[in-house]
C-alpha cells in the first residue's frame, strides 16, 4: 500500500504540471488571431504599420467606408475643390494646387461688410475706390470704372484711364499747370531758327537779318 500512495501522488502532480503548463499555451494562442485581425483591417495602399494613429503613413487617412488609407490629406483645406493626393487640390477652375482660393462672394471682387437696417443686419458692398462706381452684375455687385470724360472740363482732348483721366493738348500747346487747361507752347524757346525765332498761338515763324533771305526748309539763311 506505501508503493500505490506514491505512484498516486506522482500521477497526479504529472497531471497538474501538464494541465498548467497547457493552459500557458492556449493564452497566446488566443490572443494571436485578435491581432492579426486588427492588422488585417488596415491591408491597402499607404499603410504605415508601425507608430500609432490610424496607421496609414503621413498624407493620408482611413476611408469610412473601407476603413482603408486611401483618402488624401490636404493641410490647407480645398475651398470649393477636392484633395486628389497628399497637400495637392483640384480646384474648380481646373487648376491644381496646395489650396484652392475662395468664390467670390455675392458683394462681388471687394467683399462684404455687415449694415443695419431696420434693426436687422444686412450684407453691402464696400466702398469703391475712388474713380469707381458700385453696379450691380450678374456676378453680384462690382466697383465698374467712372468716365469722367463725360463731365471732365478739358481744354483740349481728354481721355479716359482706369480710375481716372488725362487731358492732351494738340501740337504747338502744352498742358497748364492745373492740367485742364493748354497754354501755347513757346518753340522760339529750342531755338529752332538759324537767325530770328518769332513765336505765334500754336506756331512760330522764322526769319532772316538783312542781306539774307529765307532758304527753302523755313529755318535756315542764306
């Protein structure tokens, strides 16, 4: 009977040892299909797997519906356009950049400012510049260049430039200091005559010192 307690006894620590020893196995064994699932959730193009975040590599994302990096990353936001790669915008107008510029607004080129107006607030146009008046377009509204040449008090021909004008005078005039009005210019003054220079409105006439006479061309004396 001595002999059988300690077979019994060694039996049942064998049984023990391989009873815990297993369960030291299993434990892994279960984890093991729980991680690889994870990583084979984020299978696809642009996938980064170490670091942390959704694990796609830098300039993408998980897409919603696939949960696949495979959606671009634009930093600077797209405006009215869509992100077709990393920081890279296609734009409405069919150009592509890092960032697309924002629509024009209803209050047209030079934006809105906020008005009241009766108690409520509204959106109106900012001031044009001056040479520049407010016009309603299809567009919404635009500051549209000013003729002044319709009211302009030029002396001689006035011609109309953006945001302003000019006035011109014709040959043998030049424009007056107040830059309307046109004084004659004084050609004696580049001494275009050989011998006598006499100035006339919008002329001059040359002339020559006795025993001399005019020559053909007007200027010189022979």
């Amino acid at each position: 009977p001595p002999v059988m307690l300690v077979e019994l006894l060694f039996q049942a620590a064998c049984v023990s040892l391989f009873l815990s020893s297993g369960q030291g196995r299993v434990y892994p064994a279960r984890k093991k299909p729980a991680s690889f699932a994870v990583e084979r959730r984020r299978v696809g193009p642009h996938v980064c797997f170490p670091g942390s975040g959704s694990g796609c590599c830098p300039g993408w994302m998980l897409s919603p519906g696939s949960g696949k990096c495979t959606l671009p990353l634009c930093s600077f936001g797209c405006g009215g356009g869509s992100c077709i790669a990393p920081n890279l915008c296609m734009c409405p107008d069919g150009e592509q950049g890092i960032t697309c510029p924002e629509p024009p607004g209803t209050c047209g080129e030079y934006g809105c400012d906020l008005s009241c107006n009766h108690g409520g607030c509204q959106e109106v146009a900012r001031v044009c510049p001056i040479g520049f008046s407010m016009a309603e377009t299809p567009n919404g509204v635009r500051c549209t260049d000013i003729d002044e040449c319709q009211s302009a008090a030029c002396e001689g021909t006035c011609v109309n430039t953006e945001g302003g004008f000019t006035c011109e005078c014709g040959a043998g005039w030049e424009l007056s200091a107040d830059r309307r009005s046109c004084q004659d210019t004084d050609e004696c003054q580049a001494t275009p005559c050989q011998h006598r220079c006499e100035n006339s409105v919008g002329s001059y006439r040359c002339s020559c010192r006795p025993g001399y006479h005019l020559h053909g061309n007007r200027h010189s004396c022979v």
